[in-house]
C-alpha cells in the first residue's frame, strides 16, 4: 500500500451495520462543515456541494480493497465515510465495505473508526422492514434462505462484526468508539472526533428512521 495514505489528513470511518443511524452520522458530519460520503450516492465535499461520480463509491472503494490499493483511492477529498454497503436489485451480491475495517485501519493509521449499533431485536426488526421489505427480499434471494432464515443469519453475523472489531482493535482502543445510538450520549461522539473533527450537536437528529410497524 502506499505510504502517502499515512500522510494523510484524518479519516472517519463508520463500521456498524446499516440501520443503525448511519445517515443521521452522515448529516451530522455534513452540516457540522465536514465532507463525507454515505453509500446511497450523497455525497459532499462540503454541505450543498454535490459531487459528481460516473461510479458508484462503494464499488471504487471496494475495487480498491480487491487490488491492495488504500480503500479510499480517488476519494481522499472526503473526510468521512457512512454506511459502506452496495445493495442494488440486480446486483448478484451484496459488497459490505465496512467489514473491511482492518484494511482501513492498516492503510490509515491517523484514522479513528465509529462501531455504531443498537439492540439486535430492533435492528432486525428496522432491516427486516426496510424499503418496504425489499431489502430482505434480495438477502433471501442471493443466500437462498427463507425469511427466518436470513433473520438467524443476520443475528450470527451481528455478533461475529462486533466481536471481530473489538478484538482488531483491542491494543488500539483510543482508535475505536463504540457508539450505541439510543443510550450513547451524543457529546460523547462529538469528543471522541475532537479535535480533528469539530461536531455542532444541534446537527445530530433522527434521519430516515424505518418505522416499527
């Protein structure tokens, strides 16, 4: 990898799993002044600046990873990153970036990295749920699995990304928050990004929460 990536300015990479706030931590970072990039194709250097891609980022994060290049090659300008997951219809597979996280934490050694999660009653629930059901559908046809088949699998794979981020990081703790989003105060966060990343809270808030029923 090259060395230039250690000579970079600080990075923020979000490595929990999708529905657990990640578009709020994306406006959060947006509207404090900070550029970040979130899976779904919003992106911005600074808030109202779009940028323009022929690519979507997480395939050029993920071909980066493939090809031992630092995962954010072509997308320095950004200083943090939220819900690194591909997901589309017709796509045969699902890309999860975040799971990656060693390879980030390797290639920026200045970076610092945000577990966020919830309780996995209500995170199945909010997944299950998500886009009208669609997005479990495309999980029962790529694993083959039925519903409650993709439920179990999701559980184990829940606690496997956990365990795994905090053995990885374990000598490294100062590198890693765990930020549980509905008992976490938010001035916690704000200080762990400090004093590289300058967080307003009255930007943190609810975004595109999945209703429970």
């Amino acid at each position: 990898m090259s060395s230039d990536s250690s000579q970079m300015s600080p990075k923020i990479f979000q490595i929990g799993f999708n529905k657990t706030a990640t578009t709020a931590l994306f406006w959060l970072f947006i509207n404090s002044g900070h550029s970040a990039l979130h899976s779904n194709g919003r992106r911005s250097r600074r808030a109202g600046h779009p940028v323009i891609s022929r690519c979507h980022p997480q395939l050029t994060i993920h071909h980066n990873i493939c090809a031992g290049l630092p995962p954010v090659t072509g997308l320095e300008d950004f200083d943090a990153f939220f819900d690194m997951e591909y997901d589309r219809p017709n796509s045969p597979v699902k890309i999860e970036n975040f799971k990656f996280f060693d390879r980030f934490a390797i290639a920026y050694p200045n970076a610092r990295f945000i577990l966020n999660t919830r309780d996995k009653d209500g995170w199945l629930r909010s997944r299950q749920k998500h886009n009208d059901g669609r997005y479990i559908e495309r999980s029962m046809g790529r694993l083959g699995l039925s519903e409650d088949q993709v439920l179990d699998y999701w559980r184990d794979e829940y606690d496997r990304h956990h365990e795994a981020v905090r053995t990885f990081f374990e000598n490294e703790r100062d590198r890693l928050f765990e930020f549980e989003i509905k008992t976490t105060p938010i001035q916690e966060l704000i200080n762990f990004c400090a004093p590289e990343f300058s967080l307003n809270s009255e930007c943190w808030g609810h975004s595109r929460v999945t209703p429970a029923s």
